[in-house]
C-alpha cells in the first residue's frame, strides 16, 4: 500500500486548485493545508477545497510540521522568495512556472535545491500526456531518426480583446516577457524533452498588439468571464509582448520556429508540434490529445490513437483508460506528481527524475531571457544556460 504523503498549496488562482484535484487523484496524497494573501481568503478557499487548515501567511504553512511537500502556486513575482523559503524549511516543492524572473534567481534556486536534497520539481505539466510519452519513447527508439526541423505554435485568444486583463499584463508581477514565458516555455520545454536535444541560440521578434488595455477597478481571476461596465475600466498601457515568432536552432544543428500568441481568434489553449526526423515526422495538437499524427514519405501516413496496447511500454503508465476513452489537461499534472510523489518516502531526488525539475524550469526562463534579448538587438542569440 503506498504511503500517505501530507501536502500543503500556497496561492489558490487558477492553477492551485488543478493542483489539488490532481493530487488528490493519486489516493495517497492528502492536501491538510493551505495559504493564501490573508487570513480571510485562506479560510475561504480553504472551506471551498475541503482543507483543514488555512493560513494567511505562507510562513506559517512552512513551519507546519505535519507537511511534508508544498505546491508554489502564487503569481510569477513570488515563485522565487517563496520557493526559498519552502527549501529553507527542507520541505519537497513543486513550483508552477516560470521557476523565478530571473535566470540568476533561477540559477540559485538550482544551487539551493541541491544543497538542502530537497526533491524538487517545476509544472511542465504537457511532457506527461500518454503520445507525448510515446513520441519521446520514438526518439529514444531510433524509430524517428535524426532530428531535422522542429515547427509549431502556442496559440491563445484569451487576452484577443483589449478589455482582456488578467495580472499577467503586468510586468512586475508576471516578468519582462508574457506570451513567451507564459506559454512559449511550455512549447519549448516539450519540444526539447521530446527530442533530446536543447535549444542553443534563436531569433526572437516580438509584438504588443494592444499597446493600451482597458483594465477593470476589480481583480479579475486568470480565465474568468468578464461581466463589467465601461465605467468599470481605466486605461492602463501595456510593455509585455501578445505575439511572438521565434526562429531556433537546436544542439545537433537542426532549425526550428515557434508562433506564440494570446491573440488569435478561437485558438483557446492550441499546442501544436511537429518534429520532421529523418525516418518520420510526428505531430500532435494538445487541443485533440488523444491522437498523434506519424508523417512517411514512401508509405500511408498514420493517425496513432491513444491506447495502452498501441504504446510503448515506458509510456504505458501515463495512459489509465482504454483507447477510445480520452484523457487531457488534468491528466498532465496528476501524472507529473505521480513520478514526483513516487520520490518522497525516500527522501531525496533520484539520479534520473522522471519528471521535469528546477534545472528545467532553470532553463526555460534562460531561453526567455534570449528571447527578450534577441528581440531588442535584432539578432541571433545564444542562449546563456
């Protein structure tokens, strides 16, 4: 029987409680607490999510001996201090991305992480579905070949309107970047696990569609519906990017590019890959996640659905249904903190994680930092791991 972990969440917007439900999933992880920017909402959240206890102080949370793990769920400005501080309490973390503003932030995470043996681990939750499994498991296979182009997009229209607001536009709170860091990173990181390879220098060109937004008086949560007045709005001007194209080139020499946008119409959350390798090309679109595209140049194309018995058997475990029975979003992470739960009765990070860790996390904010800088000197960048 496997052993029960206690948990605790710092910070309950969108994400936080996708966390929680995920976890729970497992069966063994019990979430006993939860912190959020004060007392009153803690208790809120706390009573809505089924959790014991509530504190107003993130702090207090740490010092609770009973938790053994904590989920970062705060907005981008806090992951650093506070991902810090739950090392410092020598207790496992698993922080949402990005893992800090900064690489050198980041970078110190890294070193912290590994001097306290803290099992650690950041929320690249789209490497655990079942075919991104089995794509990675291809190229391990040698049933790809040789990686020559990688090509996609990151297409959202939930920031489409210029009445659109969320935190995210705000530079101090979320960082220099937002479409790239937001959701660039994720396609970055998938790409890279997937192939093996990593991202050395790329060109970044970037755009603010709405260079002015009209922000509401109240907070509104990430993704909610937006029901308000126009006296409920102020002009607010906007320094962070909507639209990216990213031209890269990867370790073994292969090129690539991305399109990353928070402006396109009826794309709602459109992860597209294709990686065109020397014996086959693979595609897969996170909106239709339960079938992979194999491209052959002398023989029919494929459609590969998602079923156990068609997988390969390392990618096997990530698929829990029989084909023809779909799994998605909240699939991804509660399969990330399976691996990273697996982990905690002993203690300390394996010498090969499965799972994605602050050095990925480390990396994803490097490969923002290039695109940033890139961007302003319009010009190819290496990316400074």
């Amino acid at each position: 029987m496997p052993e029960r972990i206690r948990a605790g969440i710092i910070g309950t917007g969108f994400i936080g409680p996708a966390h929680v439900e995920a976890a729970r999933r497992l069966g063994n992880i019990e979430i006993i607490a939860l912190a959020e920017a004060n007392e009153a909402l803690a208790r809120q959240k706390a009573d809505a999510l089924c959790i014991p206890r509530a504190y107003g102080d993130y702090r207090k949370l740490l010092e609770d001996r009973d938790v053994q793990v904590v989920h970062n769920c705060t907005p981008n400005h806090l992951h650093f201090a506070v991902n810090r501080d739950i090392i410092a309490a020598r207790k496992h973390v698993i922080s949402e991305k990005p893992l800090a503003m900064t690489t050198e932030e980041s970078r110190e995470l890294v070193r912290l992480a590994r001097e306290a043996r803290v099992i650690h681990a950041v929320d690249f939750n789209y490497r655990y579905y079942p075919l991104v499994q089995h794509a990675r498991e291809m190229v391990v296979k040698g049933q790809v070949g040789e990686v020559y182009a990688v090509h996609g997009s990151y297409l959202q229209d939930w920031l489409y309107l210029p009445t659109d607001w969320n935190w995210r536009l705000v530079p101090e709170l979320s960082g220099q970047s937002r479409a790239v860091a937001d959701v660039g990173s994720h396609w970055c990181d998938l790409v890279q696990f997937i192939t093996g390879l990593t991202i050395t220098r790329l060109l970044g060109d970037l755009r603010t569609v709405h260079k002015k937004r009209m922000r509401p008086r109240k907070e509104v949560e990430t993704y909610a519906g937006k029901v308000l007045k126009p006296e409920d709005y102020e002009s607010q001007e906007i320094h962070t990017e909507d639209y990216a194209s990213i031209l890269l080139e990867l370790s073994n020499g292969a090129h690539g590019v991305c399109t990353v946008s928070q402006v396109s119409a009826g794309r709602k959350n459109r992860l597209y890959y294709e990686i065109d390798g020397a014996k086959c090309a693979l595609a897969w679109d996170q909106e239709r996640p339960n079938e992979m595209w194999i491209g052959y140049r002398e023989k029919p194309n494929e459609v590969l659905a998602k079923d156990p018995s068609l997988l390969h058997p390392r990618a096997r475990e990530y698929a829990h249904y029989p084909g023809g029975h779909p799994e998605a979003y909240p699939d991804g992470p509660k399969n990330l903190f399976r691996n990273v739960y697996r982990a905690v009765p002993g203690g300390a990070m394996p010498a090969d994680p499965d799972w994605s860790t602050f050095d990925d996390g480390h990396k994803e904010v490097a490969i923002c930092e290039a695109v940033l800088k890139s961007s302003r000197s319009k010009a190819w960048t290496e990316v400074a791991y």
